[in-house]
C-alpha cells in the first residue's frame, strides 16, 4: 500500500496537529508519511502588510 504523505509547516502547533491526524489514520490502517513543508511566508522576513496581505 502507498503511504499517505501528510503536508506540514514545520511550527510546534502544525506539527503537533498533524501528528495527531497521522497517529488516527495509522489507527485506521494507513501508512502515513508527515512532509515538512516551508513556506515563502516561513523564509521571508517582511511583514505581512508590506507585501499587501492581510491576517
């Protein structure tokens, strides 16, 4: 079977999160692989307003 691949920033929350979702759907049967993925927002040091966005 294929393992799921499972996308996630590399922050103390989104880890967590997803290594919970992982850990259930091992529970169901599934082989999960977590990624760490960076964003351009997790490399960049401008600030969200400069580049016209909003939180």
């Amino acid at each position: 079977m294929t393992a799921l691949r499972l996308g996630t920033r590399r922050s103390a929350l989104a880890t967590t999160q997803s290594g919970w979702v992982a850990d259930r759907l091992r529970e169901a049967g599934h082989d999960v692989e977590i990624v760490e993925i960076t964003t351009e927002g997790d490399v960049s040091g401008e600030l969200l307003t400069a580049i016209g966005g909003t939180g």
